[in-house]
C-alpha cells in the first residue's frame, strides 16, 4: 500500500474517516454523485448517456496522455461496486461531465456545483419558454386574439380554451400539452 505524498493527514488538517463512515455522516457515496451527473447532464431532446456513450466519448476527446476508462468501470462505479475508483477514472469522468475532479471527494464542492447544474437548467427552461411564445406572438392573428383576453373571467377563458381545443383537433392539429405536463409535472 502507498503512503500519501505530504505530511501525514493530521498534520493537514484532513480528517480521516474509516470506510463506511460518509453513510452515517449523510455524505453522498462517489456512485451517488456519479448517477446524479448521469441523470441531469445530457442533451434535452434524449435521455441519458449510456456508460458504452460515455466510455467512447472520453477516449474520442482523450489527448495523448490524458485519462481514459471503460463502460465497466462506468457501470461498477455508478453502481457502488466500485466504492474507491482511481484518480485518473474520476479525473476522466469529471472532465467528460464539464465538473472538477473535486466533485467527487469533497461535499462542498458536490453542492456548489449541483447548484449551478440546477441554475443552468432552470435558466434553459425560461429561455425555452420565451423562445416557444415569441414562436407562437409572431403571427399577428394569434397576438390580436390574445390580446383580446386579457380582463375575460377565468370561467370564460376556460370556455374559450376549450372552444380552440375543438378547432385544433378539427384541424388535425396536435394536442397542446399543459405547461406543468410539458415540464414533466403532474
């Protein structure tokens, strides 16, 4: 077993836990933070990578030298089979995920880093938004209507909502999913 390069740990201030400890602590497990880049980061017309894609990806972008791993390791690791994977595995990870190395050992970092994850996608789903109803606001016929509801009660509104959905249907038109549905909520 190699010692660590440096003073010893209590001399640097880091505090050593004995296996099994970040549990009872409520620390998330490397695997944990693994299945939640997993799950959040990837492009938003699919779903998430597969450990064969993420594998592949990281040797297609690796330069000579740089760290690599398999869809195994991926897998073994995500599933906890793996519970202390090398350096250069989350060095690996880290960089195909757009995230430091630290994300993986150190909770704070784990937290700020979500965090913006969480900023990011929100700030998309906006952007999303007003891209849809600028969409929607350029024909003129659509803006005047609209335009001609504002101050209408809600009963009303709930009656014409229902009277367009008739005509979208007549028309051969897709149904238009509720906002809330849309973004996955019930």
């Amino acid at each position: 077993m190699t010692q660590p390069v440096g003073p010893p740990a209590s001399k640097r201030g880091v505090m050593i836990m004995e296996m099994g400890d970040e549990h009872s602590a409520g620390r998330r497990t490397i695997a944990q933070k693994l299945d939640y880049l997993i799950t959040e980061i990837h492009p938003k017309d699919r779903g998430p990578f597969t450990y064969q894609e993420i594998a592949d990806q990281i040797r297609k972008r690796a330069k000579e030298g740089d760290p690599t791993v398999s869809h195994g390791t991926v897998q073994a690791i995500r599933t906890g089979k793996v519970t202390n994977p090398g350096v250069d595995s989350l060095r690996a990870l880290a960089s195909f995920f757009g995230v430091p190395p630290s994300y993986f050992l150190d909770d704070e970092v784990s937290s700020a880093v979500e965090t913006r994850i969480r900023e990011i996608k929100e700030s998309t789903e906006k952007a999303d938004a007003n891209d849809e109803l600028a969409e929607v606001f350029a024909d003129k016929d659509v803006r005047a209507v609209a335009f001609r509801l504002g101050g209408l009660s809600a009963k009303s509104l709930r009656g014409i909502k229902g009277i367009v959905e008739g005509f979208r249907k007549a028309e051969g038109l897709p149904e238009v999913p509720s906002r809330r549905t849309r973004r996955g909520r019930s």
